[in-house]
C-alpha cells in the first residue's frame, strides 16, 4: 500500500501536536510511524553548544512517548528541507537500514557559481574528514569513505554582475557529512553561500533537500518548497524554481554508464 504525502500548515489542527500547541515549522508528510518536516535553514538539528533552538526542541509537540522521536538522518544547520523524524526506536532502525542499504531517494537541489561540463552525470569521489588550525573539514581523499552523486543541470544562467549560475540536481546516493557541498565544489560549481568549499559571496547556502522517498510499508515520500533566498538569486538568474526545465528521468540512476571520464576528480559527465 502507497500512503500519499499529507501536507499541512503548522497552525493546522490536523497535523501531530500535543495538546494545543502546533509545531514550529511546516510538515510535509506524517503518519502514525514517521513525520518529514520542512526544516528552515538556519534551524539547526541538534541542540548546539551556545543553545538556541532547534529541531529537537520540538520533539515533545510530535509525541510524548518515552520510545521516541528519534532523528532518522541528518541535514546541516544552512540546509532547508526534507527532514524524517521516526516516532518510535522500531521506526528510527527501519529507516536507517533504508539509507545504508542505499533504499532510500535523496535529492538536494543547488544553486550554484560556475557551469558543470555537460547536462548530467555521477560524481564518484571518496570523502575524508580533515582536521586543521582552522577547525575540521571534508576533502576528496582516495582514502576517505566512498560517496556517489548523481547530477543533472536543470539550468544554465548569469547573475546580474555577469558572473555564470547553476541550477542543479542532485540525487545522493550516500549520505557522507558535506557531501553535496564538496561534490558541487569538485565539479567545479560550489554552491553559493558556501564559504568553506567555495568563494565567500556573502551569501546563505543555496542548497535544500528537495525530495525524500523511502520505500517502506506505507512508503514514505515528501517535496520541500524552496526557500526564499534560493528563489530570490533563481529569479535574478531568469529561472522560475516552480518549472524545472528537464524531465526527471534524466537523472541517471545507480550504476548508469558515464558517456565521458574525468578521472583526475572522479566525475563521469553526459551531454544531451
């Protein structure tokens, strides 16, 4: 059985909440296992070290049982999107064997500088954690642990200041720490906003969890709107975020073969 996605407002009585209180961000899907919710950017996961809020904070307004909830993945602080949270332990060790067994769909969409070589293609590059003076970060290291992202390029386009833009698709096919981030970056198209692997453009990060699809027993799928910021430089771009401009099955699958290797960088690339 297939349980379509049951969106709703926050301030919506029907949605889960306890008592009278609604939750403080939207939900894109829930049922009596699972609710993805839209997590704004900017909204950690995880209560941080300084404190303010966080996702976490309203687990209590999702269910007060003392086996759950539970986050089923993780999204970065600046990230906006599809985010799962299981209501119950058996629910949460579901999930996670759907996103190590590769089950699971996740599609991120970015905003990005620069133009990638060609319509499609995969990004087969391992991941290694690096630590500096200037704190940790993720490096492409033939060492590191094995990361694949597929990649489509919905649009090409200029900034106002005549600098090249991006619109790109993304279906990760695991799910390292950055790995969006630095597979933009090693693509040549690091995402706008992002000052670690990228120029320092003064912008927000320009990249959302876009779709989420786990098939499971009701299976579960959710589409996050984009954020204000992404649909604000998409516009100065000529893009309208509501119409992609290729049809979805272009994003090539697991194991697609590339038509061209770079391999210096790991990316195999197609042209339409």
């Amino acid at each position: 059985m297939t349980r379509r996605p049951r969106p709703f407002p926050a301030s919506s009585p029907s949605g889960p909440r306890a008592g009278h209180a609604p939750l403080p961000f939207p939900v894109l899907f829930y049922d009596r296992h699972f609710i993805v919710i839209d997590k704004p950017a900017g909204l950690p996961a995880h209560p941080g070290r300084d404190g303010g809020p966080s996702v976490e904070d309203a687990f209590a307004l999702m269910s007060r049982h003392r086996n759950g909830p539970w986050l089923a993945h993780r999204l970065d602080r600046d990230t906006s999107g599809c985010l799962l949270v299981a209501l119950r332990k058996q629910a949460l060790v579901a999930a996670q064997s759907c996103f190590a067994n590769g089950r699971a769909t996740k599609v991120y969409w970015a905003i990005t500088h620069g133009h990638p070589p060609g319509a499609h293609g995969v990004i087969d590059a391992p991941l290694l954690r690096r630590a500096g003076r200037e704190g940790w970060r993720i490096e492409t290291d033939p060492q590191g642990q094995a990361a694949r992202t597929a990649w489509r390029c919905l649009a090409r386009g200029h900034m106002p200041d005549g600098s090249p833009a991006s619109w790109l698709e993304l279906r990760l096919e695991t799910g390292r720490t950055h790995q969006a981030r630095v597979h933009c970056a090693t693509l040549g198209c690091p995402v706008m906003g992002d000052g670690q692997y990228g120029p320092a453009d003064g912008k927000s990060l320009h990249l959302m969890s876009r779709e989420l699809h786990l098939p499971l027993e009701p299976s579960i799928h959710a589409t996050a709107a984009p954020p204000p910021h992404m649909r604000h430089s998409a516009a100065q771009a000529g893009w309208d975020l509501d119409q992609p401009f290729l049809p979805h099955d272009v994003l090539p699958g697991p194991g697609s073969a590339p038509a061209r290797m770079v391999p210096a960088c790991g990316i195999t690339a197609g042209t339409r």
